[in-house]
C-alpha cells in the first residue's frame, strides 16, 4: 500500500490553526495545521508575504515530515499559501493543492485600504469578551456560530492574549507586539494587524506555475468568492492541464465563508474524493 500522505491544513487571515481543529479529527491519517505567521501562537515577523508563508510551511514539512508525501488545504489565504507550496519553489510540491473561498476579485476599494489597515495598533479591550469579539469579526466567524460553540473554543483560546503578553517575538527578539501610546493594558487578538499586508493574490500566475493537481471549493452562501468569480480562472485552466476544473469548483451548498467550521463532515468527506488522499496521485 502506498504511503498515506500527510494532511497540511492552513487558515485563513485573521485565524488560526484551530478552525480546522473539527476536520483533523475525522481525518485517519497525520495531519499537520500550522498558525501562519502574525496569527495564533506564531511570531509577528514581517514579511507578510505569501512567499514568506509558503517558505515557512515548507520548513516545518521538511524538519519535521521530511520525505512524506503531503496534500494541503488551504481556507481563503491559506489556500494562496497552499497554491504557492503547488509550485514547487520552496521544496516539493503537494500531491494535491486543495483551496477552499479564496477571494479572487478585488476591487479598488479592498486594495487601496490595505496600507491603512495594515498600519494600525492592535485594538486594546478592556475586557476580554470584547477582544473575542473582534477575533471572531477578523475570522469570519461573526454570526456563523457563537461564541461559546465547542467547535471554534481551542480557535478562541488562540485567537485572543492579555495585551502584555510578549509571546510573539521579532526576529531580534524584541517584543513585536507594542501597545499604542495612552493604551490601556487589557486583551487584543494574537493577529498582527500588518498580515493584511499580503494583499491581493496573483492567483492566475500561481495556478500556471502548478506542479501538482489543484481542486478547488467555496462554500455556496460565501459573501467573498462565487462559481461565477471562478471564470475568472478559464485561462489558467487551458494552460495547465493540472488545474483543470477551477472554473467549476465544488460547492458546499448552504454554508458561508469558514465551511470546515460550519461543517467539518461535509469538508473531510469531500477531501476523501480526491484523488491523492491514499497516494495515488
């Protein structure tokens, strides 16, 4: 029997490693699910690029799974995380590149706020429901479940800290985080507000470059990404014979923007229909 590839899970901006939490458990195989840089429990160190991202995954791969054939999943950027690892420029490529409600048209409005958004302080709240507020707002996750739903509790853990906690280094070692003048000490989200900085993703380029097969899925009530956005991509179909089929992506019918939270079943289920899962890709 072939070797059962690792499962690389990857959030989404303003997330982290445990809103997959809920489709690594239905999973049979290793499973691997990373806090991307500036999120969760990892350091706030710039770039934020999805290169940047990308290299970091690869490493962790490489140290830690060094060998063993992968698949990722990527939700929204994370899925831009996972096309760049499809490339191959930051080690070997995944045996499939799997993204789920990546946004793929932006308009003048989305780019031109990135710069202003990505220069503020981290908002400080006095108490810590408000920051757990603000997180499920920055996640997506805002009235798509509540805030004391068991499936997103490890995701609010990681997704708030006490304003003074100096988990999240630079890479000299100083304190990335800072509080802004005349702040008061209370809770923030562990989400540096620079991530924003990536920006909007050369997703046609990143498809062309493909080393490996790539499915892609929204789910069908996404205010972010259509089937008709998928169009979009009709070009980078011809030219790759591997991304065939982005133009027409899976639908999970009746859920939103975060469907590996909202359903985690109907998410593993469908990973398992693809080929490569059992490594025979």
């Amino acid at each position: 029997m072939a070797e059962q590839p690792v499962l690389v899970l990857l959030h989404g901006l303003g997330a982290n490693r445990h809103v997959w939490d809920e489709v690594a458990a239905l999973w049979n195989a290793d499973v691997y699910a990373p806090d991307i840089r500036g999120h969760g429990a990892a350091p706030w160190r710039k770039p934020y690029t999805f290169g940047a991202m990308a290299a970091d995954v690869a490493e962790a791969l490489q140290r830690d799974h060094r060998g063993t054939p992968y698949i990722v999943a990527g939700h929204s950027m994370g899925g831009v995380v996972g096309l760049a690892l499809a490339s191959g420029w930051f080690g070997p490529p995944p045996l499939v590149a799997v993204t789920i409600g990546i946004k793929l048209r932006w308009s003048a409005e989305d780019i031109g706020r990135i710069a202003e958004l990505a220069s503020r302080p981290s908002r400080m709240f006095g108490e810590r429901a408000d920051a757990v507020e603000w997180f499920m707002k920055l996640a997506g996750l805002h009235r798509v479940v509540e805030i004391d739903d068991e499936r997103i509790g490890r995701a609010i853990e990681a997704g708030v800290m006490r304003a003074d906690n100096e988990r999240h280094l630079s890479t000299d070692g100083e304190p990335a985080h800072k509080n802004s003048p005349g702040s008061t000490v209370g809770w923030c989200v562990t989400q540096d507000p620079a991530t924003i900085e990536v920006g909007p993703p050369d997703v046609i380029g990143l498809l062309a470059a493909s080393k490996c097969r790539v499915a892609m899925a929204l789910g069908g009530r996404d205010p972010v990404v259509t089937p008709e956005h998928h169009r979009d991509l009709a070009a980078a179909a011809s030219a790759n014979p591997l991304t065939v089929g982005i133009t027409t992506p899976h639908v999970f019918e009746g859920l939103g923007h975060n469907v590996m939270v909202e359903d985690p079943q109907a998410v593993a289920d469908w990973l398992a229909t693809l080929p490569g899962h059992l490594g025979d890709c």
